[in-house]
C-alpha cells in the first residue's frame, strides 16, 4: 500500500494514491465512504492515513458480515442468498449503499476471498472492488489477485483507490463543465 505524500500536492494528482484521491475530491467539493468486506478497514485507513482526509472523507462501514451487506447498506437480500457476497453485483450495491448510508458523492466497495480458504465457491484472491459517483455512476472490477492473505488484502486496497481514482479522473470533464456553464 502506498499512501503517497501527506501534502497530496500536484506531483500527486496524477497517480493513483490515497493522497492524489483525497486532493481531487477536495477540489471538486466532493466526498467519499468506503464499505469493505475483506479488507477490513484497511482501504480506510489509507484514505485516512493522508493528513487532511477529513476534508473529503466522510466515514466507513466494515460490512464482514453478509447479512451486514443488507442490513447496512442495502444489498438485495435475494442475491445474497443467490450468487454470495463474493460477486460485482454485490460490490456495485456495497458501493451505492454507502454513499447514502453516509451522505458521501463517491462510494468504495471492496468483496472477496483473501484466504487461506475458499468461500461461496470463489477461490482464494477472488475480488470485486466497485466505486459509485454521482449520476448513478457505477463501475467495478473483478480481480484475480495471488498471494497470501495479507497480500490479497493490499492488492485489493490498492485496486480501490485505483479505480476510484480512474473514475474521478473519468468525470473530470464533465464536472468541469457543469461548474463553467452554471449547469
């Protein structure tokens, strides 16, 4: 895992860290949450590991538990009980349920399997990490990542932030455009 520089200054808007995330939030005005399952709060804690980070991250859910998906943040009951927690459906809905569970723009989502056991039939280093953005905006990824548990847990907290911060990099034109034209 790599935090980046504290400061999260220009040098880091271009790469995809914790702390280049936290700047572009921050000059948009936007915030984020993140629901984790495997990772435990370790995507978190990389956000927050950034001086600053309250500014633009608004809190967590550490949803470990599969009746927590739902309960929580609202993931389908029916497909829970149908494909288990480890699907990118599962990580699509993680992610938008926190966004309104926590009042956030940017929602983070992490599922899977880091070991040392298979689970709802996925094999170890099974993961599906989804970010939500505003505009109903929804993407994720599914990954096949190798290792031990500790390392499956770092590879998918990487992966978030990298996908989270693809997609602010995605909506950068448009959001540019809403704030010059008064949209």
């Amino acid at each position: 895992m790599n935090g980046g520089a504290p400061e999260g200054g220009p040098a880091e808007h271009g790469r995809a860290t914790a702390a280049g995330v936290l700047a572009l939030l921050e000059r948009r005005g936007q915030t984020v949450a993140v629901a984790e399952s495997l990772t435990g709060g370790l995507v978190a804690a990389e956000l927050t590991a950034v001086d600053g980070a309250s500014r633009s991250f608004r809190g967590s859910v550490t949803a470990y538990a599969t009746a927590l998906k739902h309960e929580l943040l609202g993931v389908d009951d029916a497909l829970l009980a149908e494909r288990g927690a480890v699907d990118a459906e599962v990580a699509r809905q993680m992610a938008r349920g926190v966004t309104r569970a926590l009042g956030a723009d940017w929602g983070v989502a992490t599922t899977g399997v880091a070991g040392p056991t298979p689970q709802d039939g996925q094999p170890v280093g099974t993961v599906h990490v989804a970010v939500a953005g505003p505009a109903d905006r929804v993407a994720a990824a599914a990954l096949r990542l190798e290792g031990d548990r500790s390392g499956v847990r770092e590879q998918s907290v990487e992966a978030a932030v990298k996908l989270l911060f693809s997609e602010l990099i995605a909506t950068a034109g448009a959001q540019d455009t809403e704030q010059h034209s008064g949209i």
